[in-house]
C-alpha cells in the first residue's frame, strides 16, 4: 500500500471513529486544514515534473475528495444523533393535566339561558321585547288592568308594598309583567306585538312559591288576531321550546281580570320517575294562562276595543325552564349553590339560536 | 267547590257517564280538580257472612274462619285476627287481587301461621271509609250476600270537586253546574221554578239598615211552632257526602241551600232575638260568640246585624252562638239577605274566617234570588219541621236590574276566529238563561241576574266559545308580516346579554340573587332611602330594594364558602335601585370573586395558582365594559372608589368625573364584616346604562385598513420613580410624545425590591414606533426615544434606569 492511501484510509478510519463534531473538526483541519496532512502533500505539487505533477496531482486530488465526502457524511450522521440527544433530553411529561377553558368552565343560569331560549323563539315570530320597571303603580299593575277594587291581589298580603308616599298613594313590586303591556299599549300604536319577560313578586314563600320569580308574558294588538292565533302561537312556541315534534296541548275556559275570554293551557306529558316527557303520555300540567285582551285593558289603555283586538298570554320562566331541564325545586334557582350552578348552569358559548337550535 | 253526581242529577236530567261529565265540566271552564268514585275504587268488596270461626292452631289472637262469599261457590277460609269474627256475622269480603285502600296493599293468597288465607274479611278503616278499626265490619242480618259493598251502603254517589275561577258566583251551587252542562248538550236542566208561600200573619221583627251601600237588600221571614231536630236521612245524606257535619234540621237547610241554590241563609232562634233587628257597622270594641266558638272582638268596618241586645250575627260570615237554632227550638226567622262583595271580604280575612257565607257572598251572589230563595228555604221548613210562616219583610229597592247589550253577531268571529251560526247562538245562550231579540246582524241580549260576571260583548263570546269549546276554535296560522328582520332587542338587552356570556367566558358562573336586602347592607352600599324599604317584607332580613348586587352576591359567596366551597367566582347581571321611579331603576354587571379564583381559573394548579385580587376585578369590568361595547380608549381610571372598597386597592372606571362607569376592587374589611364575610373578597359593579351608546355608522362595511409599508420599531425604557407613580401616567406620557408615531406603549415589567430604593419601584415599558412614510434611521429613532425619556422624567419624576 502506497503513503497515500495508508494516509487516506488513517483518515477515513478517524473520521468513523469521531465521535462527535468538534472530533470531527479536529479530524478535517488535521487532514485539510492549512497544515493538514493532505494539504501538505498537494504542497508538494509544485515541486514536481509536469508529468509526476500530472499523475500525483490526480491522486491526491481523488483522497482529498474521498476525505471531503466521508467528512460531510459524518457530520450529517453525527448532526443528526446530536438532535435526537438534544430532543430526548427536551422530553417533558405530556401527562400533566390541563387547566380547563375558562369558557367551559363559566356558568350561565338557567334563567338567563331560557330567556335567551324565548327571545329568539318570539323574535322569530317578529316580537320585539318590551321591558319595565318592578316598582310599579297601583294603577299600572291593578286598576288599568281591569281589577275590580277590593280584590285580593291588592291586598298587603299578597302584593308587596312600599310606605305610602304623603299623597296617600303607594307604590308596590309588580306581581305580574301585566304592566308592562300597559306601558307598551300607552307609548306605542298599533299593531303591537311584544313579549314582556321580568321578575315579578308576590307574597308567597313555600315549596313552590318564592316572593320573587320570573314571568314572561305575550302581547298583540292589531285589527284581525284572533283566538285561533293565539292558539297557534302558543302551539308553535311550545314545540319549539319543549324541542319536541309535536305536542298535544288542551285550552280551558277560565278566568282572569285582564281577558274575555280568558283560557288557561295544559300540555299533555308523561311523568316518569322525576322526568317528565311532552308529546306523550296521559297527564294534563297546566303551563299557562291566556286570553283576549278585556276591552276595559283597552279602554284603560286609549286603544278603542271595537276597532281594535288581540290577544295575551303569561307563564312563568322559572317553571318552564324547571320544567324543560328537570330542576326539581324552585327554591333552588336562587340559593346560588355553587354545585347547583355547575350542573344547571349552561356554558357561556351555548348561545340559543334558530339556526344551532335552542340546547344543542 | 263539592257536589255528588246524584246531587246533580236533581238538577239536571242525564245518561251521560261520570267521565264524559267531568271531561265536559273541565271543558266549559269549570275544572274539575277531584273525582273520587268510592264504588270504583270498593268495587271488589263484597257483603259475606261467615259460616264458622275456629281458633286457629297456632295462634292465640287468629281464628280461622269459613266465609259464604254468596257467590254459590265453596266456603273460602280466611285467616282473621279481628275479635269480633264470630259465625253468623254478615261482614265485607276481598278476594285475593283486591287493593286494600287502608293499608296501601294487594291482597295476595298467604298462608298465616301455616294455615292458608283466601282473603280478607274487612274493618271499616281498610275500606278508608272511617276512621274504626276496631274488628270487621258488622252489617245487618238482611244484608244481601255476595252483593258489592258499595253500592248497598249507598257509597256509589261520586264525589266531584271543581275548582271554580272567582267570576262564576252561580257555579257555588249545583243548580247553577247543572245550567252549565244542560247548555253544554249534557242533559235536561230541571228549573221547577219557586211559588211564594203565602204568610199567614205578619212578620214580628222589623228590621232596620242603616247603611244601604253595606246591605242591598235584606229578606226577613218568621215560622212559628216548627220542630227542630235531625234532618232527615236524604238532606243527611247530602251533607255528609260533601264533608259536612249535620247540625239539626234548620241549620241543615240553610247549608243545603248554600250548597244547593248558592244562597247562604241565616236562621235565628227568635225567642232568643230581642225586639227588631238592625243592620249596623259594628262599634269599636263590641264581641260576638260566634258558631264556631270562638270570639271576635269587631270594628267600625264590621258589619252585623243586631237586636236590641247587641250584635247576633256577622253579616253574611257567620251567625252567633246567642240566637242559634238547637233542638228546642220552634220559632225560627229565616234571613235572606244581600251583602257587599269587598266588605265581605275584608272582613272574611280581617276576623280569619273562611265560612260557605263568606265564599259565595265575596263574589257577589244572585241579587234577583234574595227572595225566591227565602221562599224555598220556608217551603223546606215547613215540608221538614212543620209551623205557620208570617209574611216576609224586605228591605231594599231594587234586586238586580235589567241588563240589555247589543251584540253584533259579527263578535264571535272577530274575537274567537269560528264562525258560530245563529241557532246555535241562540240555543247556548238560552240555555245559559240569557234571552235574545232579533235576527241580526246585532241582536239584543238579556244577561240572566245570576251571570254578575258577565257585562259586556266580549263576555257574551267567551259564553258562546266556551260551550261550543275552545278546541273547536281553529289554529290560525300568525303571519309575521311584512316588516323586515330586525334586530328586537333594545341596547340594554343586548348589553345584558353579552356581559353575561363575557363573564361567563372569564370562568365566572352566574348568580340569580333575591331583589331585596337587609337595611344595613343596603345602607352600607348607598341605598336604603324610605321610599325602597317595603312595608310588608316577607322576612326582616328582605326588607330593602337592593342599590347593588354586591351585598347579595357576597352572601352567596358566603354560603359556598360555608359549604366547603372557597374557591368561587360569581357574578349576576341584574336590576339595582336608586330611587323608586322607572328611571332609577339599572341593570347592574357585578361579580364577586374569592380565594383561589383568579384570572387564572379556579383553584391551585401547576401551571400557576393565584388568589383573587384587585386587578382580577378590573379585567372583569374591563370584559363586561367591552362585550358591552363600552368605547374603551375613552375611559379613565381613578384609584379609590366608594366608602365599601377597601381605599388603596380599588378603582373608579369613568369617563369624565360625571360619568362614572364602575368600581373594582378589594371589598372594605368593614364592609365585609358588616356583610358577615370571612377574608378578602374580590368585587366589581359596572352600570350597563352607563356606557354611552355608541353612533350607529350608516354602512356594516368596516373602515378601510390602513397598512404600513414599514417595519415597525420596538424600543425598552426602565423608569425609576416614586411608589406612589401610577403606570397609568407613565403609559400616557410616553404616548403623548408623538400619537401618530407611537402606536403602542405596553407596561412589560413592575419591580420593587433589592436593588430599588423601598420607596421607589421600577417599571418598564415598550414603545412601539411605527414609521408612516419612509424608514427612520437611528438617529431619528433615538431622537423620539430621547423625547420619551424627557416626557416620562419630566411627568413623573422618575429616572430612567441605568
């Protein structure tokens, strides 16, 4: 074997051997650096014969390029064992559990939620939402709405009372959102169609009755709505709220100062264990009272009830969502128990729409 | 209001099943709340005799019995434990498969102490029919074998309780149901009409009213040498299967009227009435004895009727234990009179006393009836207790007036959307007891006296709809109309809305909190003004309307700290008041946050922990503020805020001094302990009306975006300055040195500590520079940066650091 190619195979066996870059460098300067042992024999070139020059130069010139290639193999092996050392050591423990989305984690009460539910369902239909305020006048809440003087709904223990003012006159917390029709009926011309959702008070602390609770009540005036509207109306919203395909619902005559006729509704339903089905069953619950505006609310509101007619409904917001979410007991809406809330409570980006539906 | 269906069936002819009946009642707005149907439910009891009764051989206190269940079948035996089961006794069987209604059991083939029992002989608790559940029932020898028990203890006859709605008077009697379902094709109406009774001599006691407006009308009647005593069985009878206790005959029939005609009636024991009667308001202070044997101490608002002893009776409530009816009694005054609705109700609920009187007089009873009705009650007093009648007295001018309405017939359809035609009008109406003229298009309408609900057009439909039935009415379909979609909540819905969802997002969980506070908390967070306090609160500590959310969310935090729940973040979006006019009526944005319940998340966590502090709160306003769509450029920071917010570590959100937005901050130790809350709580109010709305631009388009061709430029300055320098003031100097060079001017370090003078802190910023027209060179930038550096020492007094 020839010097050189003892030379060549000393370096190759260097550069296999070199164990990381900086070994690898070492090896290149020592074989290709200035002074490197193969740059040293291309300096003996010059002093050649053309011919040697011609025959040597070739030689050498094919070690260097064996040497340069070997050299950039090794460095892409050694580059890349490198990167997977660095990587290992980068390893960190995937298992470390989150902390959840504060958007998953945040609550929207119930109430709050089938608000949302029953705007969208009315303002599909083309209600506007009307609102007012919860102290009220005895007039808004009891005289315009054709309560006879001396009825029992005036009385201090159903209806809660401020002191009165030195006029003699008192103010009270509504008992209905009934006043805020009143008010829409005062400022607006017809046609009127608005719903009036808000919390109302009465007199009244037991399993199913909190001195405050949430009604949601229903408005059209105009010169052509009907009972059988009205009939439809409250059909479609109970579909669409109950999220049902259909729904059996039967109107009663009954009795209510502010309508004529008057009619309460049940829908039909099964109650099973605690849950309650809508669309079938054999039982009747009673969801809400409605009726034909009384011609004396219209009077009593500057609207002439001969050429003008419509319709009212109300229920209450707190037992439809109990009703359509299986809450149990009422009281609860209010104790603000946190666990309660956590599994009531409806994730702020559930947002109810026509479009996404109501809970899904 | 209670009835039995044979009870009806006096007034009204009828085949139609109990079902149908019910259905139907419930149907024509006369709901039926009850239906309980004793021969259903006693159906499989049987009348049985026992044959023999040995004792049974393992046990003292059981016989053995052999029962002849008069089916002709074998004896079936029967293992009884009543001592009282003997051979020869006629008692009641179940078979096996029988529901036991006393004991909540099915009855089951069982074997008793190894001997086998095929059935039970019964008490007459098990059957729920009375409380004696001493031994097995004992029924006459001549009882029929084999037959239900039911039916031969005339246990058949229903019982139907409706739940009348206030308007309909007429219904508070079974005849008045009766006209109802007659008018609804369930039968013949029986209305025999009522002959006078001719008095044979005249009434003795005159009476007296004094004041008109109290007492209509007032009919007087007095039957000489009547004999009290029972009633007899079939009037019993009716009494007790409605759950009343028979008295003696005449107090029996005036129950039976009130019941029966819905017309109360008194009866006074004349021989112990003093000279004239007198209807009066009772004077200050004055007692009546009443029947239910408790004494009323009356006022000037009471109304009585008395004779010349004092006050006998409660006017149309309930009479006096003086002048009562008893078995010796044999000169009876009937009394039929007329009272005012709302005093009557009053004083109902004044004295506490729910009688029948009561009931059917608060809603106004048929004033055309006073009179006939006195006659009915003489006819029955004379047909039970016998005696010579006097003629009547009446006080009074006018008992009931006429009522006529036009009614165009074109009200059915315009309000109720059927078309109903005239016969069928005409038919309902009629049978209803209201009379009609003409043909049409507007006919005239008689409203019968009894009908005091009914006044105008609108109630005539509600008559005709209601017995064709509402389920005829046809659903319209409710067009929506030509208006195009728009958006239909008002810029406060929607505010509302969106704080909600935005705290929401923020890991907040929503609070619904009651309206009312304590007067000490409200006073606490400025409210408390006497024109919020109720005058009749439903607890002591509900007494205030709340002037925030606050007191009533820290409560709630309270209570889920108290449960073992610290780490909490509520809020509640919701009405606060100010006053007790619309105006002062807002809707509040508030939450309340505590413990481990930062920014952050809830509760400790490795990625880092941290308690609930100032600028939680702050962020929270912030969110509200913007999703509110608050114009957040403009608003001001102020440190401090009210009284409640502990003074160093809260702030003001305003823009301007006169618009004050919010608060934020850590709640006042002092306010805390007066809200009885353990540690620091984090809080923030922000009034939704508040924030000024925004000018609604005429296109959605969004404004063109300007883009700069060059690359923007970041610059770091640390300031030393005072502690009490808020960054606020530093961020603002810096910004103000060029607005349309300097875009942004973040805060990126806050440090106080070693290498800091105590009173001194650094903090340190970068400043965005973003050229506009061409590349800046270095000595342009540093020329702005110098600037920056003049403005901030200039401003606040600080050094840049070296």
């Amino acid at each position: 074997m020839s010097d050189l190619a003892t030379l060549e195979k000393s370096i190759l066996d260097q550069i296999t051997s070199a164990g990381d870059e900086a070994a690898l460098e070492a090896v290149r300067v020592a074989a290709l650096g200035k002074k490197g042992s193969i740059s040293a024999l291309l300096a003996t070139l010059g002093k050649m014969s053309p011919e040697e020059r011609k025959t040597e130069g070739a030689r050498i010139n094919l070690a260097k390029d064996a040497v340069t290639q070997a050299l950039a193999a090794r460095r892409d092996v050694l580059k890349a064992a490198a990167l997977d050392a660095r990587l290992a050591a980068e390893t960190i423990d995937v298992t470390l559990p989150l902390r959840e989305a504060s958007a998953e984690t945040g609550r929207i009460h119930p109430l709050s939620q089938v608000w949302d539910e029953l705007t969208t369902i009315f303002a599909d239909m083309g209600f506007a939402v009307a609102e007012g305020p919860d102290i009220e006048t005895d007039d808004y809440n009891f005289t315009k709405l054709n309560f006879p003087e001396g009825h029992p709904a005036r009385e201090m223990h159903d209806t809660f009372f401020f002191n009165p003012k030195t006029d003699g006159s008192r103010m009270l917390l509504r008992t209905h959102t009934s006043p805020v029709q009143v008010r829409t009926m005062l400022s607006q011309k017809p046609p009127i169609r608005v719903i009036c959702p808000g919390r109302t008070y009465r007199i009244d602390s037991d399993a199913t009755h909190t001195p405050q609770f949430h009604q949601v009540e229903g408005l059209v005036i105009d010169k052509g709505s009907h009972l059988g509207h009205l009939k439809w109306i409250l059909h479609e919203f109970c579909k669409a709220f109950f999220e049902v395909d259909h729904i059996n619902m039967r109107f009663r005559p009954s009795f209510f100062p502010f309508t004529e006729p008057s009619l309460e509704v049940d829908i039909q339903c099964r109650r099973d264990k605690g849950e309650i089905r809508f669309g079938e069953g054999e039982d009747w619950m009673e969801i809400l009272g409605c009726g034909m505006v009384h011609p004396n609310v219209l009077r009593a509101c500057g609207i002439d009830p001969d050429v003008y007619q419509g319709f009212a409904w109300g229920m209450g917001i707190d037992r439809i969502a109990m009703l359509k979410y299986g809450i149990a007991d009422l009281r609860q809406l209010f104790e603000n128990d946190i666990r309660w809330l956590n599994h009531y409570g409806f994730k702020p980006l559930d947002i109810p729409t026509i479009a996404g539906g109501l809970s899904t | 209001m209670k009835f039995t269906l044979s009870w009806l069936k006096e007034h009204l002819e009828t085949d139609e099943p109990l079902e149908k009946l019910a259905d139907k009642l419930t149907m024509i707005g006369l709901e039926v709340e009850n239906i309980e149907d004793k021969a259903k439910a006693l159906a499989p009891f049987t009348i049985a005799r026992v044959i023999s009764a040995e004792q049974h051989p393992n046990a003292d206190r059981l016989r053995v019995c052999m029962v002849d269940t008069g089916d002709g079948g074998a004896p079936v035996q029967v293992v009884c434990g009543a001592p009282n089961a003997r051979a020869g006794l006629i008692s009641v069987f179940s078979p096996p498969g029988t529901y036991i209604p006393g004991k909540n059991i099915t009855l089951g083939v069982g074997t008793i102490r190894g001997v086998e029992s095929r059935g039970m002989l019964c008490s007459a608790a098990e059957l729920q029919i009375s409380e004696d559940h001493d031994g097995i029932m004992e029924l006459p020898a001549d009882a029929p074998l084999g037959k239900g028990y039911a039916d031969w203890a005339g246990l058949g006859d229903p019982t139907i309780e409706i739940n009348l709605t206030p308007n309909r008077q007429d219904c508070t009697g079974v005849h008045g149901i009766a006209r109802d379902l007659s008018a609804a094709d369930m039968g013949k109406f029986k209305d025999p009409g009522i002959k006078p009774i001719k008095g044979e001599f005249p009434c003795p006691v005159q009476v007296k009213v004094e004041d008109a407006s109290l007492c209509p009308g007032f009919a007087l009647r007095l039957v000489r040498g009547v004999k009290n005593g029972p009633s007899p069985e079939w009037l019993q009878k009716r009494l007790t299967s409605i759950g009343l206790r028979p008295i003696n005959a005449l107090v029996d029939i005036t129950n039976f009227m009130t019941y029966d005609r819905a017309r109360p009636l008194h009866v006074f024991d004349a021989k112990k009435v003093q000279g004239n009667l007198t209807v009066r308001r009772a004077k200050d202070g004055e007692t009546l004895l009443a029947l239910d044997g408790r004494t009323y101490t009356l006022d000037g608002n009471v109304c009585v009727i008395a004779d010349e002893h004092g006050v006998e009776s409660l006017a149309g409530i309930m009479g006096g234990e003086a002048s009562g009816c008893d078995d010796n009694t044999t000169d009876v005054l009937i009394e039929s009179a007329l009272w005012n609705e709302i005093n009557i109700a009053q004083t109902g609920r004044k004295l506490g006393i729910n009688s029948d009187a009561r009931y059917r007089f608060e809603r106004g009873v048929d004033p055309a009836f006073m009179v006939p009705g006195l006659e009915l009650a003489t006819k029955l007093v004379l047909d039970l207790c016998g005696g010579t009648p006097s003629e009547n007295v009446v006080v009074g001018k006018q008992f009931g007036e006429d009522r006529v309405i036009d009614f165009p017939l074109t009200e059915v359809k315009r309000l109720a959307g059927i078309e109903v035609p005239l016969v069928e009008v005409k038919l309902i109406l009629t049978r209803l007891g209201f009379m009609l003229a003409g043909n049409g298009p507007v006919v005239k309408i008689a409203i019968p006296s009894w009908r005091t609900d009914v006044q105008g057009k609108a109630d005539i439909v509600e008559e005709i709809v209601r017995i064709v039935g509402v389920d005829k009415v046809p659903m319209t379909p409710f067009e929506r109309g030509e208006e195009p979609r728009k958006p239909v909540l008002t810029p406060i819905q929607l505010r509302t809305r969106r704080a909600k969802r935005a705290l929401g997002t923020r890991g907040m969980v929503e609070a619904v909190t009651w309206s009312f506070i304590t007067n000490d908390a409200a006073k606490l967070f400025g409210g408390g003004q006497s024109e919020l306090v109720l005058a009749n609160p439903i607890a002591a500590d509900l007494s205030d309307m709340r002037p925030s959310l606050l007191p009533g969310l820290v409560a709630a935090t309270q209570a889920n700290i108290n449960r073992g729940y610290p780490d909490v973040a509520l809020f509640e979006v919701g009405q606060v008041f100010r006053g007790d006019k619309p105006e002062d009526q807002l809707v509040a944005a508030s939450g309340v946050r505590h413990g481990y319940a930062s920014s952050k998340g809830i509760g400790r966590h490795w990625t880092g922990s941290a308690v609930a502090g100032a600028m939680d709160a702050k962020a929270d306003a912030f969110a509200v503020l913007a999703a509110a769509g608050a114009p957040m450029q403009a608003l001001q920071i102020v440190p401090g805020g009210p009284a409640w917010l502990h003074p160093g570590r809260s702030g003001t959100i305003q823009i301007g001094p006169q618009n004050v937005l919010g608060t934020f901050g850590e709640l006042h130790p002092r306010a805390a302990e007066a809200l009885g809350a353990d540690g620091p709580m984090i809080v923030f109010e922000v009034i939704l009306e508040r924030i000024p709305q925004g000018k609604q631009r005429a296109t959605r388009a969004k404004p063109v975006l300007d883009l700069s061709a060059f690359q923007p430029v970041s610059r770091d300055f640390a300031f030393i300055v005072d502690r009490s320098v808020k960054a606020g003031d530093i961020v603002r100097a810096a910004q103000n040195v060029d607005k349309k060079l300097i875009t942004d001017v973040t805060v990126f370090d806050v440090y106080e500590g070693k290498g800091i003078d105590p009173d001194k802190k650094s903090i340190a910023i970068a400043v965005t520079i973003q050229p506009r027209e061409k590349t800046m060179t270095d000595q342009e930038i540093d020329a702005v940066a110098a600037k920056v550096v003049a403005e901030v020492t200039k401003k606040t007094g600080g050094t840049l650091r070296a």
